[in-house]
C-alpha cells in the first residue's frame, strides 16, 4: 500500500500473518507461482524487492534458500552497468528482505515466469528504451530484451508454457518468441487504453482491460482481434451530509 507497507493474509482465516516496512509506496505484489517457492517480488520506486516471508513448509524454504543463494556467475552482465542486484542486512534481512534490484525508473509492474526463476519488470516512458527488463533469480542478472520500443509499454506476461512474451502497449499487444527473438503475432485490442493483461494458465486465452471500461478476450487458435468485448459500468454513489 502506500503507507510503505506489505502485507500477507491468510485466506483461510482472514488474518493478517506477516506486515514488512519497505520504506515507500508499493506500486506492485507478485507471488512466485512455482509451488516448491515461498518468495514475493515488490515493486518500491525504482527498486524491486525478493521478499522471503516465510510463510511455508520446511522444504519450501529450503528450496527457496537454495534459490537465494546462488552463486552469481562471473562476468558482468550486459546491463550491469543499468540494473544492479544487491543483498540486504540488519533490518532489512530481519524483516525477510532478500534481494534489491535497482532500476534506473520507477518500476510499475512486476510478473514472474511460471517456473519461478524468471520475473519481468515495467518502467513506462516514452523517451527512453528502457522500459521492461527480464530478470533470472539463480544468476542475478538482467536483460533488457528490446532495444526500441514501439509505444508505451503498459503491462507485460510470460506465456505459462510456451517461450512467449506478452506486451501490451496503449493499443495492442505484442507477442514475441523469446527463443527465436522475434515477434510473433500482434493483437488489437480495439480499445483506446489498455491497462493490464493476464493470460489464461492454458495459454490459449488473453484478456486485456482498458481505461476506457472495456475488456477485449482473444482466442489465439482464432485471431488477432478480440473474440469478445465485454463493458462494464462503473457507479459511484456519495452521500453528502446535510
């Protein structure tokens, strides 16, 4: 939340099970989706914190020990000198905080990879090419995988089993083969903003949300123009006191 605060609940009985300081307006909380992982990327400014919150078996923080300490690789990475990874201590590491990555922008989103090694983040802005970076976990190094960006990148997803590479930027989205470094397919949302993306866990469905209240679906087996768009009305009521 904005009151520089992260904090975890359990569904099951609606507490609140762990609260850590992170010392600034949080834009973006993503869990790791691989089930043998306990960590949580959070997007602070233009850092993007590891959070261990240990809130797991014993074999699951075991591997996600194992994946915290890894060594790094020699050699710096091409864009050691734009992103740097670093380690945590007293009260940071106390509180769970493992790892920082510092962006040179604000970070918006966060999203991992379904294998849990990899995490993607967003940096909107027009001027700069620097907009999403691709981050691997057990060899702390990140790429910047577009050197132009063709508009304002908006959100970005991993394809839950294929190398793709959704990215969505004000009108459309791109998806690109991160194997053969190419793009693939471009869908048309028909929508004057999007907002965000997700990617159904089959793969073979997107849905794409817009400022403007609409929800464009894609089939990816059909087309690159929605399958269906879906609008929703959003009401306010205020009660003025007299």
């Amino acid at each position: 939340s904005d009151d520089g605060s992260v904090r975890l609940w359990e569904v099951c009985s609606s507490r609140c099970m762990k609260t850590v300081q992170v010392g600034g307006a949080v834009k973006s909380v993503a869990w790791n989706p691989n089930p043998s992982l306990c960590l949580v990327a959070v997007a602070v400014d233009s850092v993007v914190l590891i959070l261990s919150p240990a809130l797991a078996d014993k074999q699951v923080l075991l591997s996600s020990e194992r994946l915290l300490t890894t060594q790094q690789e020699e050699g710096p990475s091409e864009e050691s000198q734009t992103v740097v990874w670093s380690e945590t201590d007293g009260e940071e590491l106390n509180q769970g905080i493992r790892l920082k990555i510092q962006h040179p922008k604000a970070v918006h989103q966060v999203t991992w990879h379904s294998k849990g090694d990899y995490l993607a983040s967003v940096m909107p802005d027009h001027s700069s090419h620097l907009q999403v970076f691709i981050h691997q976990l057990s060899r702390r190094r990140s790429q910047n995988p577009f050197r132009r960006n063709k508009g304002l990148v908006q959100a970005v997803s991993f394809h839950p089993i294929r190398p793709y590479f959704f990215v969505a930027t004000q009108r459309s989205v791109r998806i690109y083969n991160l194997v053969k470094q190419e793009m693939t397919k471009k869908l048309q949302a028909n929508s004057k903003w999007i907002s965000s993306i997700a990617v159904h866990s089959g793969g073979d469905h997107v849905i794409c949300g817009s400022y403007d209240c609409r929800l464009s679906w894609f089939d990816l087996d059909l087309s690159t123009k929605p399958y269906k768009m879906l609008r929703y009305i959003i009401t306010c009521t205020c009660n003025t006191a007299q």
